[in-house]
C-alpha cells in the first residue's frame, strides 16, 4: 500500500464489506422512519423510508450519469468537479487543502 496521500488506483473492496454497508445503510433509513414516527405518529415510518430510499437511488443514478458519456453537459460538470475541485491528491491528503 502506497503513503498516506498517495492515490493507489484498483483497491479491493469486498463483497462482504460492501454487503454489511448497505445493510447499515437500510438501517439507518428505519432508525430515521422510526424518529419520524416517534415525533409525529400521523406519518407512517415507511413514508421516510421509502422516501429516503429513493432519493438516495436518484442521487446514485445522477452520479453515476456524471461518470458515464449519456448527458455530454453533465458528464463534462461532473468530471470536472471530480478532476479540478477534488482530485484523489487533494482528496486523499493528511490535511486540508484550500480550494483553488
């Protein structure tokens, strides 16, 4: 493994790793549906959690359509903001670093 700060391209992530985030993940979507409920039981807890649900699968599918040549536009927005805004130099440094 490379320094700290050092981008290292290909890393691993296992399916197990992968599985129990998302199992938290759906988690912290009914604890949320649940304080809903607690503090106004006129909304249902699978209101919040649908709802969250959603919005996360949008935002995901947005993303995803910024790494991909589907929207030229947004591909060009999104690339740029990764590449200008937070490259993996900046991302991945021991301390903050102004943006330019």
């Amino acid at each position: 493994m490379g320094a700290v700060g050092e981008y290292t391209p290909g890393g691993h992530v296992s399916y197990l790793f992968l599985s129990v985030m998302s199992l938290l993940h759906v988690c912290t979507y009914i604890m949320a549906g649940c304080l809903v409920h607690i503090l106004d039981s006129s909304i249902p807890v699978y209101y919040v959690v649908v709802t969250a649900y959603v919005s996360n699968v949008l935002a995901l599918m947005t993303h995803w359509m910024g790494h991909r040549r589907i929207v030229m536009w947004w591909h060009t927005a999104h690339m740029g903001h990764h590449i200008n805004d937070y490259p993996p130099t900046r991302f991945l440094s021991d301390g903050y670093k102004e943006l330019k």
